[in-house]
C-alpha cells in the first residue's frame, strides 16, 4: 500500500540531503543492468576468486569471527571446486574468536547450569560469565592469540569485520598494528581491546609490496589483478572480483540503538567511527573514491552489492503493531529480549519509526549511487554486475513484509527458499533466533547477535553471486578443479545445515539465556561495540 510523505514520517533531526521515502527503492532485476558488454575473455586469470569487503564477507556470526572456512566466499570457492586454491585467513581459534562468540558463551552456560540458570545460581552464573570473558580477553590480548600467524601470500578474501566503505582504501595492516594498545586487564571492561585491529592483522599482514610496504585491500587486489593470466603474466589476474561494502556506514544504528549522521571528520580515520548513519552526499564521496582505484583493478568481472536495509536485522526489535496500517515501521525498534509489556521508550535504547525510516531511506541513496556506478561501468565497457543483497534481505523480512500483506510494496515478491531449508522445522525465518530444549523455535537465517546471518543465511548469499557469476560466464567445476558442472549450479544446503550447529544441534537454553544476552549488553556494552573499529 502506498504512502504519502506526512510531517509525522519525518524526523526533526535529518540531514536535508536524505530523500525520505513513502515507499523503499525498487531493486535491480537484472545484475547486468540491460547494457552489453563485449568481455575479452582470453587467458586464464590466476585468481579465479577475490573478494572485498566487511563481516559479511569476512563471515563473522554470532558477535564474533571465528570460523573463516565458512563464509560466503569459502562457499562460492567451494562450488566452483577452488577451495584449495582460495586464500583466506585461517579459523580464529581461542575460545570462539574474536570479540565475543555467543554460540560458543551460550553453551558454555548450558554445560554449566543446564537449559536455564535459576536464581539460587545467580551469583555463580555471573562469576562463570567473568571468569569466560577474562579467558577470552587473556587469549587475544597476552596469550597465543596476540601472535599474527604468518601467512605467504595475498589473502583472496580481503574483507575485515566493521569496515566501512571508506576503509578499504585507506586501512593496511600497519596502520592497523600502530593502534593497537597496551591492553588493561579491566574487571568491568572485560572485552578485547582493539579486536577489530587484532582480526584485521590475520587478513593484511601478508598483503605487502616488493618493498614491504602494506597494501589497502583494494590495492592488494590490484597487486593479485597484476598477476596477469596462467599463460603469459598479462590480462587479467583476477576472474571474479566481489565487492560487498558499505553496511556499516549505517549499521552503527542498530548495534547502538543511536542514530548520528556523519559530519565533519567523516572521511578521517580517528574521526569516523563516532558516527552511526553516513548522509548520502558523504557515502557519494567515499564510493567515487573506491571506484576509481577499484578501476584500476585488473579484473575480468566485478560484482558489486547494494547495502541491505539494516533496520530489518532482528538486533533491533519491532515495537507492538505498525505505526499504521500499510506501514513498513514499528513506532519504536529496541533489543529483542525487551518485550512489550517491559518497554519504556524513556529508559530502554531504542530508535523511531521516523528514524528508521530516515535510514533506510539513506540506504537508497546509497544503492542508487551503487546501481549508478555500475551502470556507468559497463557504458565504458567494464564488465560490472550488481548484487541485489538489498533486496534478497527485504524479500526475507518476516515482521516488515511476510506477516504484514499490506505493507508490501508492489514490485515484493517472498524470496523461495531451497527446498532442503523449506523442509526444517520451523522454516527458517529472520526474526531473532530463539531455541529451547525442544531444538530452534524461531528465527534461523540469522546468527546470535541479530545481525550477522547463520551458515545456512551465508548460503543464500553464495547462491545469489554464484548466479550472477555463471551469468558473466564463469565456469565451476567438481572438486577435482578439472570437471566442468553442467547447468544451473546449486549451493549444497543439505552440507551447509550439516555445518550450522545453530540449525543442526541448536542450544537448548537460548530462549533463557537471552536474559542473559541482556545482561551482556547493559553491564558491557556488547552489542554496541560489536563492529566498532578501536574499540
């Protein structure tokens, strides 16, 4: 149903160059735009894989990097039978990873006191959760995961958790080693310090020149796109170059529950993080600067994602009913572990409906300017695809569309899960994941933080650039890396629920232990510090 702009939907607060919407921008249907390319296709590039990119490349769930074999990258690897050859950062062991992995605290309680803590434990509960998150911050900050592995060779997955867009051409590992700091051993503070530095060293350390100078991510891939092919050195050393970034250019509003635009300082590395939603003529800037090193960037196709809607991500809870009938918005958006009844908008964190409205309008600003960059690519005969990764999220959103008919715009259509996920019960949805003793009671397609998506999510995601990739004419093989797959190539969910214990062996205490997640986030903050670079 169609919306009006009212002085209702608009916030007070919002920069004149946000464009608020009635109703949210129309996705791309076709990743090539209608614009032909002639592609020279001679040669093989070295590297048939690259990927650019933030945690959702990275494949960081749960509020933590750990298990790096599982990223939507890996997946795409997997397929194309180049997983041996794909280059990424090793698993981040040490107690789940880096900051804080909430599977691996969840079970850790679950060992500990059962399905739930009652109240006689309290107090050992809290003790266990310290004495958890003291071994954790001893592990990164003074014990063997201090020590950067060394690592031969450019990473192909060249993505780093809390990136913003601007990042990518501007961070190296050297800058990333100078911010590290002589960690304090703080009982109220007990998170690893500079863990966003600490995770980026195990991706760029080895991304350096012939002169040892450290590499942007996007200049590293250019040193790999100079490879040239297996044949001669020349053309193109990259076949596929994926680029998903910009998410946390406004995720930083729903982690923290506080919208601040950018400003001043926006584009000045100790300046950015302080703000939560970059305006549109700020996000402008950063991307024509991206695109005009990525363009030196020799690489046969690249792959751009637009910025999902991050107001849809379950981290931020919908407030009772719509604010009207029709209406994409909640009137207010809080943790998910405060229920209605307990909501008090004075005392909890929280943002509006006219502030998430004012996000996500941004956030077409910025997929316009994305569809826009690409589409001027292929004019000039760059063979550029875009990744509708905003409008695969806003085709999975179960309180904003899927329950609601009437707030769905006309173009929305429920995106069709493969059948191995159609067949789980529940079917897996993207409200908060929840299970007891029983196995998953609801949620499934994102992770424990609310944000980040579960293996089985990541596979989606896989499924989408593997299409678009056949779509430019790559080719995927069997895992012998010689035999050509013949038609539409499908991602092996039955594999990937197996590797999901979320899915496959879900906590039997999470549906009590989200009071616990409460906790964790009120006495430290976790979930606003969660992407923070610095922090």
């Amino acid at each position: 149903m169609a919306e009006s702009i009212t002085d209702q939907m608009r916030d007070p607060n919002t920069p004149d160059d946000v464009m608020i919407r009635s109703q949210p921008r129309v996705p791309v249907t076709d990743p090539t735009l209608g614009i032909p390319v002639n592609v020279n296709r001679q040669g093989t590039p070295r590297h048939r894989l690259v990927t650019i990119g933030d945690s959702l490349t990275q494949g960081f769930q749960n509020a933590a990097i750990f298990n790096t074999n599982l990223s939507c990258p890996m997946m795409i690897a997997w397929e194309m039978g180049w997983d041996e050859q794909f280059r990424h950062p090793l698993p981040y062991g040490g107690l789940g990873g880096l900051p804080l992995n909430l599977e691996y605290f969840s079970r850790r309680l679950e060992r500990e006191f059962g399905d739930r803590v009652d109240w006689w434990e309290l107090g050992s509960a809290v003790f266990a959760i310290r004495q958890f998150m003291d071994e954790v911050e001893d592990y990164w900050e003074r014990g063997r995961g201090s020590i950067t592995p060394n690592t031969i060779g450019i990473n192909h997955n060249l993505a780093i958790y809390g990136w913003k867009l601007g990042d990518i051409i501007t961070r190296n590992a050297d800058i990333c080693q100078a911010a590290i700091q002589q960690p304090t051993d703080n009982l109220f503070r007990q998170i690893v310090e500079n863990a966003n530095e600490r995770a980026a060293l195990r991706v760029l350390n080895s991304a350096r020149d012939q002169q040892n100078q450290a590499l942007t991510p996007v200049e590293a891939a250019a040193a790999l796109g100079a490879d040239g092919t297996q044949e001669n050195g020349e053309g193109d050393g990259i076949e596929t170059l994926i680029i998903l970034i910009g998410a946390n250019n406004a995720l930083g509003s729903v982690s923290q529950l506080k919208v601040v635009w950018s400003d001043e300082g926006y584009d000045d590395l100790d300046q950015a993080n302080q703000y939560t939603v970059w305006r549109p003529i700020h996000f402008k800037d950063q991307l024509d600067k991206v695109v005009k090193e990525v363009k030196k960037i020799r690489a046969r196709h690249v792959i751009w994602a637009t910025v999902p809607h991050v107001t849809i991500a379950p981290i931020a809870r919908g407030v009772s009913s719509k604010v009207t009938p029709g209406s994409r918005y909640f009137p207010y958006y809080t943790r998910p572990w405060i229920s209605d009844k307990d909501f008090d908008p004075k005392d909890d964190p929280n943002i509006t409906a006219q502030q998430a409205r004012a996000i996500d309008s941004a956030i077409d600003q910025y997929n316009n300017y994305i569809v826009d960059t690409v589409k001027d690519a292929r004019h000039q005969g760059h063979d550029w695809y875009v990744f509708e990764m905003s409008g695969l999220l806003d085709r999975l959103a179960s309180r904003r569309y899927i329950e609601d008919p009437q707030s769905r715009p006309d173009w929305w259509t429920k995106y069709e899960l493969p059948p191995e996920l159609q067949m789980l019960s529940p079917v897996p949805d993207s409200r908060f994941f929840v299970s007891d003793r029983t196995g998953r009671v609801s949620g499934g397609l994102f992770s424990l933080d609310g944000i980040h998506p579960t293996t089985i999510g990541y596979g989606l995601m896989a499924q989408e650039l593997i299409t678009i990739m056949q779509l430019a004419g790559v080719k995927f093989y069997l895992g012998d890396g010689t035999s050509e797959r013949s038609g539409p190539v499908r991602v092996d969910f039955r594999r990937l629920i197996d590797l999901d214990t979320l899915i496959s062996d879900p906590p039997r205490s999470l549906s009590s232990n989200l009071e616990w997640l409460g906790w964790l986030d009120q006495n430290l903050g976790i979930f606003q510090r969660l992407l923070r670079i610095g922090n």
